[in-house]
C-alpha cells in the first residue's frame, strides 16, 4: 500500500493492534511522518511458542495469519485517509511484540506505539516490555498517552525533563517538536540536597548556593538550542524536589513530554532510570523517549 519510498527516505515504525490505543497510535505516527517526508511502516506481532531444542518453531495457523494481515491493512489505510501523501507499508512480525518492534524499527528515525493494547502487542507499553523497548531502541521512542486523541498537540508547551550534563538529543527534540507546534518549551531540572547537612539541616546560604548551582547547570543546557531557535520560548524551572514525581506533575496539560535515556550495558541493560519508567507508566500526555548514546 503506498510505494516503498527510496532508501534515503526516514523511517517511522508504528506497533499497532487494532484497539483503540493501537489507532490512536497510527494516527500519532502518520502525522510524525507526514511531517517528516517519512515512509510510514505498520507493524503488527504474532506471537508464536518459542522452539525448545530438537523441536521446530510452531508456526502461527493461517487464520491468525490473515487477522494479522487485515489488521495492518486497515492500519495503513486509515492513516492514508488522513495523510493520503503518505508511502505505508504494512507489516506482519512475528515472536515477541518489543523484538518485532525493534526488528521492524531498524534505521528509523522514530518508533511510536500506543501505552496499552490486546492481541499481539497485549500490555506492550506496560511494566517491563516498554523498557525493554526504551532501554533498546536506538531512535525515539513515541509513547502515545493521555487522552490526547488527535495527534494535533493539545497541551500548551513541550515539557522538557533536563537531568544533568549530556541531555544534548533530549533538549534539541524538545526545541524542534516545540517550534513545530508553535508552543513553548516548559525545562523542568529537579534536584535533592547533596549529602548530610548535620542534625541543624542546611543554611539559608547553602540552599541558595546549592539553587544557583543547579538553576546554572539548567541555563547551560538549554543555552545552545535557545540560541539556534530564537523563536521558542522558554520557561526554565529548578526545583528541589523528586524528578520523577515533579515530571508526572507537571506532565499535565503538556502537548509532549521529552526524557532523554541513557542505555546500559551487561545485568542492567533492562533499566532506563525511575524518571523515564515513571513516565512511561504514569505522564499525562504522550512521552518521547530520546536516546542519549
């Protein structure tokens, strides 16, 4: 459906699975690569019994197969309905729904998927297959949540969370899908008291010192994409406070909200950190996860 595009042109992959999360989904991500000049690829996983040794792989029945199939023509044309420009392709993945996605997902510039489904993507973006995804993924990830049912931003900036030095991927994605929209950028740094202030607690003096000393850090992130988008406003809060819970909070009435993830390697490949799971369970609007290595 639609050409194939040549093998230059950007790649956004969406998992869908026929729910009403799974469409909004698509529409999400046929407005991103309509955007980006971007062929637009619907995936759908079938889920098949792993093969124990000495055994074949049990192949999916050719009534599942056709469902899988359906589904994703009725994917693609839907988000050719809205964006009738657009080169999709429909694709049927087969095994576990995070390693199709990333399998269907390589080389693109943009993976989205809804924040709950059934069927082949059943609980995809729930608990730990959406941070194997975010832990994995080596472009953004589009995690469509909230009640934002359109894929015309809804809220009133871009929340931006800035966690420390190297958030360079993260900044500049807010910057763009907030020039894009025409909407502020909101940069929120949340930060605890460093050590052990003695039983009297911290000075007034130390406090401030510490504030000035983060609410700096935040300027220098920031400063170089305020620089290249002279158009954008900015409004730069640093707070004292739980970074994941001041995210969620603030994550309310936002069009977008942007978190940079740092992968890992060995026993904690698997984590992405308590600010990016927090929300990737909980924000209030859809969150992009940007990878930072």
């Amino acid at each position: 459906m639609g050409n194939t595009g040549e093998v230059d042109t950007p790649l956004v992959v969406v998992g869908t699975d026929g729910s009403e999360h799974g469409d909004r989904a698509v529409a999400h991500a046929a407005a991103e690569a309509a955007r980006r000049g971007a062929v637009l690829r619907v995936v759908h996983a079938i889920r098949v019994p792993m093969a124990a040794p000495g055994f074949e792989p049990v192949e999916p029945n050719e009534d599942t197969r056709r469902a899988a199939e359906a589904l994703v023509r009725d994917g693609a044309a839907a988000a050719l309905r809205r964006h009738p420009e657009l080169s999709v392709q429909a694709r049927v993945g087969y095994g576990l729904p995070g390693d199709a996605l990333l399998a269907a997902a390589e080389g693109a510039v943009l993976l989205v998927a809804g924040s709950r489904g059934r069927g082949g993507f059943v609980g995809l973006l729930l608990g730990s297959v959406s941070r194997f995804l975010a832990a994995r993924t080596t472009c953004p990830l589009l995690i469509v949540r909230g009640d934002h049912g359109a894929p015309a931003p809804t809220g009133v900036n871009v929340l931006l969370g800035v966690q420390g030095d190297g958030d360079d991927r993260a900044v500049r994605a807010a910057f763009e899908a907030a020039r894009g929209w025409g909407v502020p950028v909101h940069a929120v740094h949340a930060w605890s008291w460093p050590g052990y202030a003695g039983l009297a607690g911290p000075s007034e003096a130390d406090m401030r010192a510490v504030a000035e000393v983060h609410a700096t850090a935040l300027a220098g992130a920031l400063s170089g994409e305020r620089t290249r988008f002279p158009d954008v406003e900015v409004r730069a809060d640093s707070v004292m406070a739980d970074a994941a819970g001041t995210l969620v909070e603030a994550s309310a009435g936002s069009a977008l909200a942007v978190v940079g993830v740092r992968h890992h390697r060995g026993p904690l490949r698997h984590w992405v950190g308590h600010v990016a799971t927090a929300a990737i369970e909980h924000a209030h609007c859809p969150v992009l996860l940007v990878p930072l290595d």
